[in-house]
C-alpha cells in the first residue's frame, strides 16, 4: 500500500489518466479538468496523489507538459493550471498496443 492507496488503484488511476488525454489528443487538457472528469470513477481521489501519477506518466514519457501563451513562468504556475498532452509512446499504451507491467492491473 502507497499512501493509502493500493498498487491496483494507482495503476487504475493512471490508466484512466492516458485514456482521459486520449479522447482529445493531439490536443491538450488542463490538470484540473483531467482531475474532475476522474472523480467520477474515483471520488476519494485526492490533488496530491493524482499531481504524483502526472509527475510519474511524464517521467516514463507517456505524457507531456505544454505551456500556454499565457504562462508567464513555467514553474510559477500552479498544478492546477498546468496543461498536459498524451505522446506518442502514451498513445501506444493507451490504446493497449504496447503493454507496460506497471500499469497492467
């Protein structure tokens, strides 16, 4: 158990995180809205957490930050505000074509 989420619930979440950033890809969706549309399946689902699978799905080249014209500093502004967009690799996994053991429930 990872701060009081099981292995099978992280691995959900993120999954649903790729397939979320699917439905508009190429395009990109803002961390706050791609965290809104996951409290429907997980309602428990806490900022921090859900901050931690972007910051792990971006590490593994699965997704990507962009910023928008109108960021002044990149690292200034808030998670919460932060716009991200699947890749090429996030699309592979998403779409189930390439399997990777870590997100495999």
């Amino acid at each position: 158990m990872a701060n009081g989420r099981n292995s099978r619930e992280i691995k959900r979440i993120r999954n649903e995180i790729l397939v979320g950033l699917r439905v508009v890809f190429p395009a990109a969706m803002q961390a706050d809205r791609l965290m809104r549309s996951l409290l429907v399946l997980f309602p428990t689902l806490e900022f921090d957490y859900f901050r931690r699978d972007l910051h792990y799905l971006a590490g593994k080249k699965y997704i990507e930050r962009v910023e928008s014209d109108s960021e002044t500093d990149k690292l200034l502004t808030p998670w919460r505000r932060r716009w991200f967009r699947l890749t090429v690799s996030g699309l592979e996994v998403a779409d189930e074509c390439i399997h990777d053991p870590a997100l495999e429930e």
